[in-house]
C-alpha cells in the first residue's frame, strides 16, 4: 500500500490558458484539388451533412445512426459561431465530402474544451481531406483557446470508435492520444430482471416539472466524473426536447424530502433498430447525487426501468459507460446482466 504523502496529488498553478498556446491569427479554409470547394457551413447544409454523417455511420459505428434532429442540434446551439467554428467540403454537385466543427462549450468550472467533432465520407477517403479537416480544427481551437484567461486545463477532444482505425490513425499523426475509453453494454430483455427494492425513496417518471431539479442532480451526480462539465440549460433543454426521449422510459427517485435522489433517462431511435438487428432503447444518463450514494439507489432505479423497456416490447437496453468509472457503476451493470458490445475512445490533446 502507498503511504498517504504518496498519494495526495500535486497542486500546479497554471497560468492563463492564453498564454500557454501560439494560435493563427488568420484561419483560411483548406486548398485540395478543384473537384472540392471548402467554405463555412450553414444552417441550410443541414441536408449535406446529416448525409454524409449517415455515411462515415455505416463506417465507423453501423449498430447506430446520427439523427437529423442531432444534426440541426449542433448547428445550432447558441455558442456555436457557425462563419468561424465549422466548414464542410463540398463536390461539383453540392453533396458534402467532409465537414468538421471545433465546439467550444459553454461549461468550463475545470476544463476548456473544444470538441472536435465530424468526418470524410468514406467514398472520399484516400484525397486527403481528414488530415485537412484536422489540421484546420486544431488551428480553430487553438484560436479559441487563445481567447480564454482561464487558468485550467485546455482540451482538443476528437471521439471515435475504436473499429475506426484510420480515424485514430490520423489523430495520433496529429500529435492526440488515447485518453480513455468507454463500453458499450447492452442487456438482452429477453433474460429476467429481477427488481430492486429501495426503501424511503418514491420512484416515479420523468416529467417536466422536474426537469430542471435533474439537471441541477445530474451536475452534482457527475462532478466527480472524469472530463464531465456541468449541463447548461441549454443542452439540457434540448436533450428533453428531442423526439426520441422516451419520458415513460425515464425514471427517478425521490427523497422524502422532496430531492431528487437519482435519475435514469432513455430514448428510444427507432432507426437504430435495422443497423443494430434489434429493437433497443438506450440509456442516456444514470446518475445518483453524492448525498444518496450507496443507498441502492441506482439498482433500484435501473431495474425499474428495464422493466419498462421490456414492457414497451423493446428487446435491448443498450448504455456507455467510462470503462475507469470511479463510481463501480461498470461492476454495477455486469451485476444486471450487461455484456459489453462495442468499444469507444476519447483522442486528446492537452495545453
């Protein structure tokens, strides 16, 4: 065992997060051959790029598929400055052959982030657009970055699945690593479910009443959470609004002081169905405040939901979860009956 000294982490006072990084002061779009313009997106290339997103889908993640509803989403959340944080290239007839977002979020309590987000149609692979896409991202978000006085952590972040070998190929040429990865656990609904019960606590379903006390039980339940940032209203809200959350899906428990104990919310995308070969609803977010850990909160909760997802006539539950979770909540799924299915990872790269 470690002595306690050995242990307790070291404090380094970083300076402002603008002084710690070099960034362009332009930022002009990529030059590859003349089949390809390059310009910002727009609101209007929705159509364009939820196409070639369901493409780079049936690449790097066939057993789900982007919505358009999650497309229009990004495009437009309010601190995305569309002229500046995206572009897309575009072929002779106007169909998108990449497009790439560099998101600076709004919540910033312990971290900078820029999310890099979007892909290369794979029938474009091989012309060097990714690594363009890339570079050009890494400069918006080091331009971003430059105008941050924070004195915390800043962080390019790029998400992918770990089939996606050129993907990762690419970020690692580019200087990112392997930072972390997440499960995908799925529970065949077919097999029992065997409640959970939780004395002193009420379960009931997600309504809107509540909403914003589980957002507010959702920041405290995940500020432990590697990389996690509070939820904004704004995310929050559009999270809810979204056609596929499934409210009567969604479950939480209730103290008998009136507080939110723990929350389990789900959505159900039925085109996931046909890639996936079964029918699914997917849990977006398990989560218990600090105050009530250790309770049996969580079991009781996600047994009441499986519950209800077999009910509903669904054949999976499907979930992700950081496969380093301090919580135990990997050991806690196994125990329901997950099995993992897919593997994901997170690429960074750190100032």
């Amino acid at each position: 065992m470690r002595s306690a000294a050995a242990i307790i982490p070291l404090v380094i006072e970083l300076s402002p997060l603008r002084e710690r990084v070099v960034a362009p002061r332009a930022l002009p779009m990529p030059v590859s051959d003349d089949e390809v313009t390059w310009r910002p997106a727009t609101a209007a290339d929705a159509q364009a790029i939820f196409d070639c997103a369901r493409a780079i889908d049936a690449a790097e993640h066939p057993h789900y598929v982007t919505t358009r509803e999650e497309i229009e989403e990004e495009l437009g959340h309010s601190y995305v400055d569309l002229e500046h944080d995206s572009l897309i290239a575009l072929d002779p007839d106007g169909h998108a052959l990449a497009y790439g977002l560099a998101i600076l979020g709004p919540s910033q309590d312990t971290l900078v982030r820029s999310i890099l987000t979007g892909g290369v149609r794979p029938s474009a692979r091989g012309r060097h657009l990714g690594r363009a896409v890339l570079a050009w991202q890494e400069a918006r978000a080091l331009q971003q970055f430059a105008g941050s006085d924070k004195r915390l952590p800043g962080w390019m972040i790029v998400w992918t699945f770990e089939r996606a070998e050129a993907t990762i190929r690419l970020a690692h040429r580019a200087g990112f690593r392997i930072a972390r990865y997440f499960l995908e656990l799925r529970r065949d609904l077919s097999k029992p479910v065997i409640p959970q019960q939780l004395a002193g606590f009420d379960i009931v379903p997600f309504d809107a009443s509540r909403s914003e006390a589980v957002r507010l039980a959702r920041n405290d339940a995940f500020r432990d959470h590697w990389g996690s940032q509070p939820t904004t209203e704004e995310n929050w809200n559009d999270m809810v609004a979204r056609s596929t959350f499934r409210p009567d899906l969604s479950f939480l428990a209730i103290a008998p002081d009136g507080r939110i104990a723990g929350f389990v919310l789900s959505e159900v995308n039925e085109e996931d169905f046909e890639p996936q070969g079964f029918s699914s609803a997917y849990i977006d977010l398990v989560g218990v405040p600090r105050a009530f850990r250790r309770r049996g909160v969580a079991p009781a909760l996600l047994t009441r939901t499986l519950e209800a997802i077999a009910a509903a006539g669904l054949e999976m539950a499907v979930l992700d979860v950081d496969a380093e979770s301090p919580t135990g909540a990997l050991g806690l799924y196994t125990h329901l009956g997950f099995a993992e299915a897919n593997r994901s990872l997170q690429l960074n790269k750190e100032f």
